[in-house]
C-alpha cells in the first residue's frame, strides 16, 4: 500500500524502518545512506585481540519510557545476551570527577556529600537545594540553562558543575542551550511545582508522555538497578543487528552510498533525485541531520528549509587511547572540565573501568577516550577541514598527561572527527520545532522529521522519534 523511503541510514533510519515492518500497511521500505555504512554515530573498532573502542555513544542508560523502549528493541533483536550492564552501585556510577583548578575532584555524592563542603565546591549542596524551594517561579518561556540553574542553585554550580554536564552531554555551551529543550524535567519540574526539588520529589503531574509496557530485559535492568549498558561488540552491534533484520524482511532495500541530491513533490508523493537515478514514494521519513535535509527540499518548501537551516550543529574530536598497565590515579566513569579550565578539552572517558570487556585479551591495558571541541572547536582548533590528527592526538595526550598524571605514551590510538555531530539547541528551539511540524501539516506534505535535530540529542531518544514515526504514519501503535 505505501512505498516509505528513510533518508539517512543511522540509528534513527533504521529504528523507524525496523518499526515500519513490523506493520503489514508498509509494502515497501528504501533506505538511502549517503556513507558506506550504517549506524551514523554508533561506530565501534573492534581489533583482533579482543579490544573495543567506541567513537560515539559508550554506553546507553535504561531510564525511562526511551530507555525501556531500546532494551525492548535489544531483546526484539536477541541481542539480549550481548548486553554489558553496569549497576549503580559500581564504582563507575558512583565515581564521577570534575577537573577543576588543575586537580580532580569527585562529585558530591550521599548524604555526606550533600550536607558537607566538597571541593571545588565552596559550600554545600543543600545551601543550593534550600535555595530552590525559596525562589519564585521564572515567568520566561525559555531561558538559558546557566540562566535557569544561577537563579534556582547558584552561580557556582551553573559555573562548574553544569557548564561541565553541558559539555558533556551537548559538546555545548550551557549560556547558550535552552534548559526548555535540552532539559525538560527541570523545565516542567519548575512549571507545575515552582521548585526544582519539589518536581523531582512529587512528580510534575505531567503524565502525557510515552507510555512503554518493558519487556523481560526492562525489567531485569529495573530489578538489577542498571545505570548504563553496552554491547559485547560495541555499540555498533545494535544498528548492525537492525540492518541484518531488516535485510531478512523482505520489504527493506538498504542503498548505501546513495547520497540524495534533490527531492521533489509528485503526483504519489515524491521524486527523490540520487547520485545514480530517481526513486518514487509515496511518504519520506528524513533521519537527515536539519541541514542537510534543508539542502535538498524543493524551492517550493523555502519557508521549512530556512527554519531548518538555523539549527546549528558542532563538531566534536574523539581520540581513542590505549595504554599498557593501570595507569589510572583514581577509578570511575571519567572526568568532565568546566569551559573556564579549559576551553578545547570536553572531557575523559575512563572506558576500561565500566566496561572491562573491551580491554585487550593481551595483558592489562588501559582504555581511555578524549572528546574535544564541540561549540569551542574552530575557537582552539580552527577550521575543522584544516586541523591534523596530529594535533588533535597532540592535545589529547597531553590532556591526559596534565589531568591524570599519565607520563608513558600510549600504546595504541585513533582519532575520529565529528563534523557537525551534536544539534544546538538555542533559545526558542522548541518553538522553532513546533512550527516546522505545524507547517509539514498544514501543507499535509507526506513528510516526517526525526532524529536528533529535533527533540533529543541521546541514542534513546532517536530511536523513539523512529518508532513515534512509524506509529504517526500508520495511526496504530508498535
């Protein structure tokens, strides 16, 4: 009955594709990936003595509606006996560090560490949590999320502590990401409770959002209290086992290399102008990121590809790093540094300690990851298409050399970058979105908009906006 075509063949592509065939309404799915390859930012090294570096997404948390909607899919694959779960009571959950003032320093955590002055912190926690039940409610639609948390905890958190969450999470700047878009908990928690602390305490009565019954690993994660969870193979394992199932459909023809030069509307539907040749179908759903999508809509759809033209991206530099020994001074999940420590460093990822699995099966080595650049990247580096590896590896390793003490230079390493990887989401993002999506209805244009330049940058989230596709194309449920 339809012919649907997915332009872009990551992880958000191919979760909708996998979602569509589970529906006997969809005749046909062609899938256009403009790489070789599918996955997008799932993109693993796997080396022949066993080790496995991740150059995006480490691992995938399994809280929520989105989390428990991925574990489901995992399960649906039989990729269940693949996964590597890692609890909140490990020592990667419970160590979190910043890098401040030349020196590491573990987040506050407990009873303890609420209660008590914890460097770089110059008083409690609890004088910020108090702080929050006593201010008023912001009467802005949106605002900034240094702006948000400075006048609900503090300067000095928004300073060090989220200015580094932001990093981390968005590669970005949090005087510029909207706390509406990016942190939505804290948004509503404020809206309908008028305190950060009462929302997360008493809920925000907001109970509109995705409803997912978990299936038998959900539940194993809920009962087992898993903060995060990878893949034996590495995170690529996921969108490879979707490409396999789709493949064995029957319905599903996946075309890599197939960049998309220009789409234009037809008869049926659309035209969709490859490298190569033309395909028809009757509805598209773009897993492109905004840009590129603006890039090749018709002149005729000016108005949308101007909006999706000012969602800005930034680029991201990831070097693997691979040393013999421990050489670690102290364990965890890895340390964040604040944009007022240094401006070209995001952050270390201590990979071998949440996931052992991946170490070399020849002898002790350490894995650890450097992620660099984000919204400062052209500020420290320059152009993106200029920089070298060199230099990106250069001040990787002397990163972690000058953050933890490491002298030896590594053993093994890779360096991968990002172009436009992260979407921004500026101030006003969500109203940005609503009108692109109001403007595709009220033009009843046979057009879906998914993936992470719109309503959540995490893996969970791009796949949800896939399976929520899906369900809006085909009126039905899953």
């Amino acid at each position: 009955m339809k012919t649907v075509a997915v332009l872009g063949g990551g992880i958000g592509g191919l979760a909708a594709s996998y979602y569509l065939t589970k529906s006997p309404q969809v005749t046909k799915v062609i899938v256009c990936e403009s790489s070789g390859r599918f996955g997008g930012w799932l993109w693993s090294t796997r080396r022949s003595d066993g080790a496995v570096f991740e150059h995006g997404p480490r691992g995938i948390r399994p809280a929520g509606a989105v989390g428990q909607n991925t574990l489901n899919m995992v399960e649906d694959l039989g990729l269940q006996g693949e996964v590597l779960p890692v609890t909140y009571s490990h020592v990667a959950s419970k160590n979190r560090y910043l890098y401040v003032g030349g020196e590491l320093h573990r987040m506050p955590s407990g009873i303890s560490g609420v209660v008590q002055t914890v460097p770089p912190f110059s008083r409690p926690i609890l004088l910020s949590v108090a702080r929050d039940l006593l201010v008023r409610r912001g009467k802005e639609e949106d605002e900034s999320i240094h702006s948000f948390v400075s006048r609900r905890l503090g300067e000095e958190l928004a300073n060090i502590a989220i200015d580094s969450l932001c990093r981390g999470v968005f590669a970005g700047d949090c005087r510029k990401l909207s706390v509406r878009s990016c942190f939505p908990p804290l948004y509503n928690a404020e809206q309908q409770r008028g305190s950060i602390v009462l929302g997360m305490l008493l809920g925000t009565g907001n109970d509109s959002g995705p409803q997912v019954v978990p299936g038998a690993l959900a539940q194993r994660s809920r009962r087992e209290a898993w903060a995060q969870w990878s893949l034996r193979r590495g995170m690529e394992s996921l969108p490879e086992a979707i490409a396999d199932w789709l493949a064995q459909s029957g319905r599903v023809q996946l075309h890599p290399h197939a960049s998309v030069k220009q789409i234009r509307p037809s008869v049926s539907g659309w035209e969709i102008q490859l490298e190569d040749g033309t395909i028809s179908a009757d509805h598209i759903i773009s897993a492109l990121p905004a840009k590129a999508l603006s890039a090749v809509l018709p002149s005729s759809l000016q108005t949308l590809a101007q909006q999706l033209q000012d969602i800005v991206t930034v680029t991201v530099a990831v070097v693997n790093l691979e040393y013999k020994g421990s050489i670690l001074p102290v364990t965890g999940f890895g340390h964040l540094v604040p944009s007022s420590e240094d401006r070209g460093v995001l952050g270390v990822v201590y990979d071998s300690v949440p996931f052992p699995e991946h170490n070399s099966s020849n002898g002790d080595t350490t894995r650890l990851t450097v992620m660099m650049g984000g919204a400062w990247f052209q500020e420290v580096f320059g152009n993106p298409e200029e920089v070298t590896e060199g230099r990106l590896l250069a001040t990787a390793t002397e990163a972690v050399r000058s953050h933890l003490g490491v002298t030896v230079e590594p053993s093994w390493s890779r360096v991968a970058l990002h172009r436009d990887c992260i979407p921004q989401y500026y101030l006003g993002h969500w109203r940005r979105v609503e009108s692109m999506r109001r403007y595709i209805k009220e033009r009843n244009l046979p057009l879906s908009l998914i993936g992470s330049s719109y309503s959540g940058v995490s893996v969970n989230d791009v796949i949800f906006s896939g399976r929520s596709s899906a369900e809006a194309l085909l009126g039905t449920g899953v």
